[in-house]
C-alpha cells in the first residue's frame, strides 16, 4: 500500500512547526510497512489533486496569507472536487481560514477558496493560549497552541469539537475547528499530529480507506510515549482556568492551577 501526500504552498505557509505534521504522517505509515511519497505543492506550479490521497494546507503570516490568496482561483476547482470527492485534509490555522469564503487580516479583506462554509473576521487581540478540545471523534483529548488574531464562524457546521481549556474559533463560541467530510480544519498548532497519534491515525485510515476497497483498519502501533504524553499535556492545561471579570478596562483575569472538568467561563 501507499499514500500520496501533497504539502500545499509550503513556501508560503509553515509557521509553528506545521512540518511536524508531515513528517508524523510518513512515520506513522513506514512504521506500518506503508510506502509514504511526499509531493511539495509550491505556489507558483499547478497542483494535479488526482494523485493526491491526503493535503496538508498550513498556517502563515497575514503577509503570506495575502500572497497564497492570490493563488488561490487556479486550484479552487481541483481543489473542491477533491474536497467533495472525500479527499482528506488537515488546513492549520491560515490554511483553515483560507478554506473558507472569506477572510480578514489586519490590512485587507480576502476571499478564500469557498470550500467551506466558513467566514473568519479578524480582531487586534489575539487568542493565544493552550487548548484542549474534546472531540466525539477521539477517545484522547485533543491538545495544541493557539495564536490567532482570526475568529472564524463555521456557521452551521460541525465543530471539531468543545473547548474544555482555551478560546477556540471566536473566544466565544466554546468550539473549536470544524469537520467536513474527510476534511479536518483547525487552530491547533504544535504540532499537532505528534501530540496527538489518533488524530493523525485517523487522517491515515481515511485515506487508505478511500484508495484500497481492500483495506479494513491500521495496525496498532506501540504508542505508550505518545499516549503518556498526551495525557500529561492535557492534565496540565486542565488544570488551569480562565475566569473572566467584568472591569473598566474589561480585563481578562488569569487564575491559573485550579482543578475543574470541562469548564468554559465567558463573558
């Protein structure tokens, strides 16, 4: 068996150690005895998605952001009948927003690939902290880091999941990321795939299991770092709260090594 994953616009779009994902996704399928061929899709050729069975679209800078965007109409059409046709995908925060109908930055408004039914407005404060999410998809918790000036309203969609620590898509919402068919959008960097094997291995199932009818499921692998790891993260951020309290200045109050389960305070 073999997958082909496609790393779209990493001239543009590799901040906070997005790579990290690639290179978990390769791992994860050699130490299967699974061939991984790695295709760069850079900004400046055209972008074949029929040979493509997973696309990794990440994050960057505004200034970045804008240049992808101008990019963009040349792969839409690919791009969506890959989407429709449950092609799988991981978009990380830049690569989130630009999936979406249209975007903000602190200079201009864009318009993004219109893939999902999402628009993200952008606010001078940003969300910056630790998350976990709990996902009806994963048994693990689902930790990473935050940085986003975006707040992205995913509508009608499906969240990834429910913030139980951090700010998530708005800061108010209590959701994080959105799920479409095989595609999963998200704010979480870290990155995030090593700190979280079975989101990773759930990218990989789905994509054998859109090439092969003859594939059933992964083999397991030895994951009890991972999984120690996971946990720990995960207990740690939980730990702490964030309480907010009305003030003049509308001040965000930090109290932080305060035991609670899945606790979302807003204003």
């Amino acid at each position: 068996m073999k997958l082909t994953i496609g790393h779209l616009y990493p001239d543009l779009l590799n901040l906070y150690g997005d790579r990290g994902n690639l290179l978990c996704l390769v791992k994860r399928l050699q130490w299967r005895g699974i061939e991984a061929e790695v295709v760069p899709l850079p900004s400046d050729r055209p972008v074949d998605f029929s040979r493509l069975d997973l696309v990794l679209f990440g994050g960057g800078s505004d200034r970045e952001q804008e240049l992808a965007c101008r990019r963009l109409p040349a792969i839409r059409a690919g791009f969506q009948a890959f989407v429709e046709d449950y092609g799988v995908t991981l978009a990380v925060c830049g690569g989130y927003q630009l999936m979406g109908l249209r975007l903000q930055t602190a200079r201009q408004n864009l318009e993004g690939l219109g893939i999902l039914d999402i628009v993200t407005a952008w606010e001078a404060q940003r969300l910056v902290h630790d998350i976990v999410v709990d996902s009806p998809l994963f048994l693990s918790p689902v930790t990473g880091f935050e940085n986003h000036g975006g707040r992205t309203d995913i509508k009608n969609g499906t969240p990834l999941g429910r913030v139980g620590y951090g700010m998530g898509n708005t800061g108010r919402s209590g959701y994080e990321g959105l799920v479409y068919k095989n595609v999963i959008a998200t704010y979480l960097h870290g990155p995030l795939l090593p700190k979280n094997p079975e989101v990773c291995d759930y990218l990989l199932a789905q994509a054998l299991r859109r090439r092969y009818d003859s594939f059933r499921c992964l083999l397991p692998l030895p994951d009890q770092l991972e999984k120690q790891a996971n946990t720990a993260a995960a207990t740690r951020i939980l730990k702490k709260r964030y309480i907010y309290q009305k003030s003049p200045n509308n001040i965000r109050k930090f109290i932080h090594d305060i035991p609670y389960k899945y606790y979302f305070y807003t204003i």
